[in-house]
C-alpha cells in the first residue's frame, strides 16, 4: 500500500475496505484498569454498545505495566485483530513499532496522533470542556478559591488544567486555581487515596470546587470533597452519580463514541484514517447534566455554561491549547 503522509488536522484519507464477517474488533485499556469509572470505562461502554448493537465480539486487555503495551498489540495483530484500538498516548510508541509490521489492520490511537497509513489518531479539544466547567465552578465556589488534581503530570493534563483555569478566570477574574497533580508517572491514574490526600490540602487552603482530571484517582478527589460537603467535578464518563448532590457536573469526553464508531466503521467498511480532532463543536466534549446535579446547577450557572459553549463553538471565545505551546496564558 502507498504511504500517505497525513498532517496533524488532516482529513480522513483513505480507507480500507471491511465486512462484518471478517473483523474482530480489540481494545487494550491503558493503566488504571477497566473499570476505573472514568476514561478506560468510558471505552468499554462503547465497545459494549457496539458488541449489544452487532452481536459481534470483541476481545480486550487490561495491561498491568508498560512492558505489555507492545506486547499485547503484537499479540492482538498476529492473531488477526482488527480494528486495534489502543487507550491512551502512553501506547504511541509501540504502535509506531507495530502498526507498520501488520499494514493491513486497522488501528486506532486515543489521545494522541500516529502518523501512519493504517492508523487513525483520536484527539480531543479538552481544554474547550474544561473552560465551560471552569465558569460553572467559579459560579458555584463560595470562597472565591476554586481546585485543580491532575493525574499524571504529562501536557494532555495540563491542557486540562490550563482550560479550566480560563474558564475560572473568565467569570470571575480574581479567583484563585490550586493545582496539583498526582505524580510523574503511569502510577498516577490509579492512587485514589493520594488524590483524596491532595484534595484535603486542596480544601484546607479554601477550594470548595475541585475538579479531578486524573482518570481513577480522581474517584478519591470526589470522595474527600463529598466529606468534607463541598463540590467536585468528574471528568471523561459522567460520574455525577458516583458522589449525588457533591458533584456539580463532570467534563464528558466521549471515548465512548470514538470507540463505538471505529468498530461500527469498520464492520461498515468505512474505516478512516488520519486524525480526527474532537471538540464542543462535534460534541466530543462536553458537560453532564442530569437528576443528579440539577439541584447544584441555577439557572444563572447554567445560562453562563451554555453560553460559554455556544461562544467557543461560534469562534467567540478560543480557548488556549496548552500542548499547542507548553504555556498557559491566563
């Protein structure tokens, strides 16, 4: 097959041609486990909408440490997987590895981008989501002092961070954003006490909002902050429910959809390639509203919320993209 250099925001490019009978989907989970109740479980569900939808299996894996990233794609490969999709930038190099050694599967990357013919790069506009609940939490902190826990200290969380922190500083310029994040490494993602830890110091210093961006860790931010009867916000699967009346909305992103529509792709033959960038504007990214924070949520939060949506959206507002430059200007 040709190569086809694709850049950072092109368009699908190409595809290759696929049947229900003949695909055998894969997903491998990056650390923190299946089941942590926000980023890898956001994709299982989507696997699992696509397996209820189809009634095609598929097969998946929890790695344990960073050794089994290529291994388990080697594995999934050889035994004629396809589609492959792989959770998370911290899978980049071993899929550049692999993916050229099996250039007829189909792969997919979440979170970062893989320049190579037979892989489709899923990102997200993070820092779009994370300003919209940054003007609900300024909105909701009584304190004027307003909370930040990233997971593992890597640019994809500061964007995070660097978002929220311009919403925050655009409803109320003269509020104060703690951050911290969990530690430096894969650890990071799955150490809810320490995150419960960081949020307690967090709360002691005068945050009555925190928002967790740190995959399973962050369950122990939104366990603290329901102790201590203050407000967390989840992140990536809606985790309103898991804290009710202590969870002011969650930032969804939608790995669920990215997951869902590469194995549908491919059983409809449409599977494409190169990088797809997704935002408010796609509803990649977004808020949660539900029974379970529509107490928290006045109206005049959500006006502003919806508002600060409707803005990004038109172009109005373009919120800083702290990857774009390792900087965060607010």
């Amino acid at each position: 097959m040709k190569r086809i250099v694709l850049g950072l925001l092109a368009a699908a490019a190409m595809t290759l041609p696929a049947f229900a009978a003949d695909i055998k989907p894969a997903i491998i989970y990056d650390l923190g486990g299946k089941f942590d109740k926000s980023f890898n479980e956001a994709a299982f569900h989507g696997a699992e909408k696509f397996k209820k939808e189809t009634g095609i299996a598929y097969r998946d894996f929890e790695i344990s440490n960073d050794t089994q990233r290529e291994q388990a794609l080697e594995k999934f490969a050889e035994d004629g997987n396809s589609p492959i999709v792989v959770m998370s930038f911290s899978f980049e190099q071993a899929l550049k590895k692999v993916a050229p050694e099996y250039p007829n599967t189909q792969f997919a990357i979440v979170d970062t981008v893989v320049d190579l013919p037979n892989v489709r790069s899923i990102v997200f506009k993070e820092n779009e989501g994370s300003y919209v609940v940054g003007v609900m939490a300024a909105l909701a902190s009584k304190t004027g002092t307003v909370g930040f826990v990233g997971g593992m200290d890597v640019p994809l969380i500061r964007k995070f961070a660097c978002g929220y922190v311009g919403g925050v500083k655009a409803a109320k310029p003269d509020d104060k954003v703690i951050q911290n994040m969990t530690g430096d490494t894969p650890a990071a993602w799955n150490d809810p006490t320490k995150g419960g830890e960081i949020t307690k110091a967090q709360i002691d210093q005068g945050a009555d909002v925190v928002y967790a961006a740190a995959g399973g860790t962050g369950v122990g931010v939104l366990q603290a902050a329901a102790d201590a009867g203050k407000l967390a916000i989840g992140v990536d699967s809606n985790q309103n429910g898991l804290q009710p009346g202590h969870v002011l909305t969650s930032m969804v992103k939608h790995v669920d959809v990215a997951v869902y529509n590469a194995f549908m792709d491919a059983k409809d033959g449409k599977f494409s390639f190169g990088v797809e960038n997704l935002g408010l504007a796609e509803d990649g990214v977004g808020y949660a509203m539900d029974d379970n924070n529509k107490s928290l949520v006045t109206p005049e939060m959500q006006k502003a919320a919806d508002a600060a949506k409707a803005d990004i959206i038109s172009g109005k507002i373009k919120v800083h993209d702290y990857m774009s430059d390792n900087a965060c200007p607010y």
